[in-house]
C-alpha cells in the first residue's frame, strides 16, 4: 500500500530555514507529483505547492515563491520542502501528499511540526 | 480568508443525514473537479470525495459528493458519532493557479 513517512519536527529561529523530507513507497514515483500543504494550529489546509515525480518540475503558491524549493530523489522515491526565511507565522504541521490530480491530494504523510521561535 | 467558503460547523443527531456546502467561483468550482477531506484532530486529513462525486476505495457510500456551478456539497447519511471531525473541500483555481481549500467545517454529532 501507499506510505509517505515525513521527517520529525523541527525547532527553528526566525531567519532560519528548514528542509523536510516525504520518504514515499507502494506507488510508482515517477507518475505522481506530490503536494506540500500545511496548517497552522487552529486554522485550515494551505497548499504551498507541488513537485512532479516525474521530471521535478515544480509550482508554488504566490505566498511562498521566492522562498521555498521543492525537489525529489528519483532512486529514494523521497520528496522534500526547503522553506528559507522563517518567521513565527510559518510554524505550522507541514504534509506532504500523493497528487490524484489538480483537484485531490491522495494520500498523506503524518506531517512534520515546524516550530519558528526565537 | 480561503478562496473557498463553507460554514464553520453544523451538528445533527445520531443517524441524521447533514450536508455541508462549499462555494467559489468560476475560476475553481465552476471549471474544476472538487475534492473533500476528513480531519480528526492531530492527525493528517483523509481523502473522502474526488472528481466532485467520485468516492475511493474504502470509503463508505454513506459519504457522497455533487456539484453545481460554482458550488459542491458534501452530504453525510446515518451519521455516527465517529464521524465528529473537520471537513474540507478543495479544487484547483486555474486564475490563482494553486490548489485551494475552504476554511474547514466542524461537524458536531448530537
């Protein structure tokens, strides 16, 4: 069946930067993109953006071009999320998602908790 | 402020059937497929409803979809208090270019 395990959670200072991996297993890699959402305690799902597995292809969400950079390892079947320039508002659960399509996100890792504090 | 609305909660009773809407606009709902999710609290939301209507395996035909316009409704039968939890609806907004979500709905069972 499908698996996408993420990283531990992770203690950062403002002005930081933080990389959070999605180990993925049961699918074929390369014929789904994944998506990155996250959630901030108490409030809702934001997508931040999506890489291809099958090229690394990427698309993020306005709110976060400029500072964040998806990739993939093809021989690992692992995504990851870098976001550079933390502040205290990008704490948030972080989860990463098998793409059905456009409109669907899958399946879904754990999440990773992103603390930002200084 | 999500590109999607839904109310914040709804509540029925035990085997009482609750429908809860999510409205947007021609650039999301109107021209793309619409997908709903189940979120318990401190775990990671789970697939309930894609392509508008369409349900994966697994999930119980108590469960279903529809959509209209630029609106789609998720409808829940014989509600059981198992299924106390936060629903979302998402789609693909092709103006933004992003997925999009609602502000999430908290469904209280009575």
């Amino acid at each position: 069946q499908v698996h996408l395990v993420q990283s531990g959670a992770e203690v950062k200072k403002p002005g930081a930067s933080v990389k959070v991996s999605c180990k993925t297993s049961g699918f074929t890699f390369t014929s789904y993109g994944i998506s990155w959402v996250r959630q901030a305690p108490g409030q809702g799902l934001e997508w931040v953006g999506w890489v291809s597995g099958y090229n690394g292809a990427t698309n993020y969400a306005q709110n976060f071009r400029g500072r964040v950079t998806m990739t993939i390892d093809t021989p690992t079947t692992t995504a990851y999320m870098e976001l550079r320039s933390l502040t205290p508002d990008d704490t948030a659960v972080y989860y990463c998602a098998r793409d059905r399509s456009s409109s669907a996100r899958e399946n879904w890792g754990q999440g990773t908790l992103v603390t930002v504090s200084s | 402020q999500s590109v999607l609305t839904q109310p914040p909660s709804v509540s029925a009773a035990p085997g009482q059937t609750v429908t809860i809407s999510c409205s947007g606009s021609s650039s999301n709902i109107g021209n793309n497929y619409v997908s709903w999710y189940q979120q318990f609290p401190g775990t990671a939301p789970k697939l309930l409803i894609y392509d508008s209507g369409s349900r994966p395996s697994g999930i119980p035909d108590r469960f279903s979809g529809s959509k209209s316009d630029t609106s789609a409704t998720l409808g829940i039968t014989g509600l059981q208090t198992g299924d106390e939890a936060d629903y979302y609806c998402g789609t693909w907004d092709t103006s933004l270019n992003a997925a999009v979500f609602g502000g999430g709905t908290k469904l209280t069972v009575l």
